[in-house]
C-alpha cells in the first residue's frame, strides 16, 4: 500500500478541516496516510542556565514519516513549510505545499486548486525542485549546545538595549573579517527573499550553489552583502561582552555568549518541493513582490521623424 503524508497548521481551522478530508479522500483511494501538526518542527529556545534545548536535527520526523513515504502534502503558511521542512527533509520526502496563509510565497498551489494538484500527484505528473538548505550548530568549548536544519537562514543579532555588535567571520580558508553591525544574515538562495532581502541582500536564484553574508545596519560604507559559494562553511565568533541572540528562520533559536561559536555549512539535506510544472522563479517574484512590473505605460509604436 503506498503511503502519504500530511502536515497542517493545527492553529488556523481550515487547515484542520482540509487535513481531515484530504486525508479521507486518500485512503478511500488506497493510501495508507500519516499526519502531523508543524508543532514539532518549530525550533525551541535555550536559556544561558539551560542551554541545551533542542532535539537532533535527523530525529524530528513524526511517527510514520520515512523515507517509504512517497509525497507529504502541507497545509499553512510560509512558517508552517519551513517546520515541515526541518521534521522531513532528512527522509527525502518531497512536499506538496498548499497555502492556507498570507504570503505564501514558499506554496505551491492554493486551496481552489487542490483537488487537481492532488490527483496530478497521486498520478505521479509532477517534477521535484530541490533547494539547498543549511545546518546550524553552536558551540561551546568543543560542545554542541544547539543545533537546527534551516531552509530560509540564520540570523545573529543584538538584545535590545544593547550596543552595536561586533562580528568575526571566517567564510572556507579566507582571511577572517570584521563586522560592525546590529547583526548578521546567513542566507540560503531560498532566504534570499526573505530577512536578507529587507536588510538590502541580492536576490539569488534557486539554482544559484551560493550562500550570502549579510550585515545587519552596517556601521560602515563598506559593508556590504557578500556572496559566495555553498561549499564554503562559515564561522561566526561574537567579539562582543554581551549576548547575542540567535535565530533559525524566524522562528526560534538560542543565546550567544562571547565564549561561543557559530558554525554553518550547507547541509547534507536538501527541501524537496513537489512542482506542478516547471519552476518559474520570476513568474513568483514577480507575482509576490512586484518585481519587474512596469510602472508607465509602454509606447506601442514609434513614429519616425
């Protein structure tokens, strides 16, 4: 028997509702189904008193979600793809992404075309589009304190009430660089329209093997966005006296005290999103952030002097 998943914000109603019908409609079908909340993607905070607060990245797949799962279908948001993302991406599982949301600028289709997008994927009719993702550790003294899976990216950023910070990093074997700034960006392709956008990253392209730096309100004309290539890992030591506070997605995260290290690399795994047709990256630019609209009207001849 082939099996499915799904995942569903259990917050929004509609989402519960459409996860109980859908997951009917497959059974009635043949398919065995597993379900799941994106409860258990969302990241936790440590505490400085308690700072191991999180569990290992590989084990956040719910009960039933392997990799003899052939597709999972999600139902919420952009944060709610972002969870199911973290619980199943180390099994391979391909998501079917279905906004319930706002934004949605991660979905794929919306709820008035789920019942088609449904029967092209049980049919096997779709092609799968895989996006880099990133893993995040910090470290103490040699010790693990804290890890995520990040799809979007990582953020490194002052309390309030705090001074300006400063940042040491060392991208692959380069020179190590100084940052003056409120905080720092790590940004996958994928987060590129996201945080690191509004703090005047470039948006790079899904296919593009890359990851950026992006300083936080730079104390400096010549701070600048830096790209460079995914192979490379990153160091991230705070040269600072207070905390810093650390955030994967904009979700959750962890303190960072002057003694601890940052440490990010492109991960082993990669989000499989399930395409109904062939990703068009500037179609949902466009689309989602007005990018490349006109804004005067176009001449629709030119007459000769």
């Amino acid at each position: 028997m082939p099996k499915a998943g799904i995942i569903y914000n259990d917050v929004k109603p509609i989402a519960c509702r459409i996860a109980t019908e859908l997951r009917d409609k497959l059974k009635s079908c043949g398919w065995d189904v597993c379900m799941a909340t994106g409860e258990g993607g969302i990241l936790g905070y440590s505490q400085p008193d308690r700072p191991v607060c999180h569990t290992a990245i590989e084990s956040l797949a719910p009960p039933g979600f392997d990799a003899d799962m052939s597709f999972a279908i999600v139902l919420g948001g952009d944060g709610t793809v972002l969870a199911a993302f973290r619980q199943v991406a180390p099994c391979g599982i391909p998501l079917l992404t279905v906004n319930t949301g706002h934004m949605g600028f991660l979905t794929e289709v919306y709820l008035n075309e789920l019942s088609k997008a449904i029967a092209s994927v049980v049919a096997g009719e779709y092609e799968v589009e895989e996006r880099a993702m990133l893993s995040v550790k910090l470290v103490r003294d040699d010790y693990m304190l804290w890890e995520a899976l990040c799809l979007n990216e990582m953020v490194i950023h002052r309390e309030p009430l705090t001074s300006m910070c400063h940042f040491e990093v060392v991208v692959g074997r380069h020179a190590m660089v100084d940052i003056a700034a409120d905080g720092i960006i790590v940004s996958t392709p994928t987060g590129s329209t996201a945080y690191s956008l509004s703090a005047g990253g470039p948006v790079v392209a899904p296919g593009v093997a890359a990851l950026q730096l992006v300083p936080i309100c730079p104390h400096s004309l010549a701070s600048r966005a830096l790209v460079f290539a995914d192979t490379e890992p990153v160091t991230i030591y705070p040269a600072i006296t207070n905390r810093l506070v650390m955030v994967v997605d904009g979700n959750a995260g962890c303190y960072v005290l002057p003694e601890d290290q940052v440490h990010l690399e492109r991960s082993r795994y990669n989000a499989r999103f399930i395409r109904l047709q062939s990703p068009e990256f500037f179609k949902i630019l466009r689309e989602k952030l007005g990018w490349g609209l006109p804004h005067i009207a176009k001449p629709t001849s030119v007459e000769l002097p």
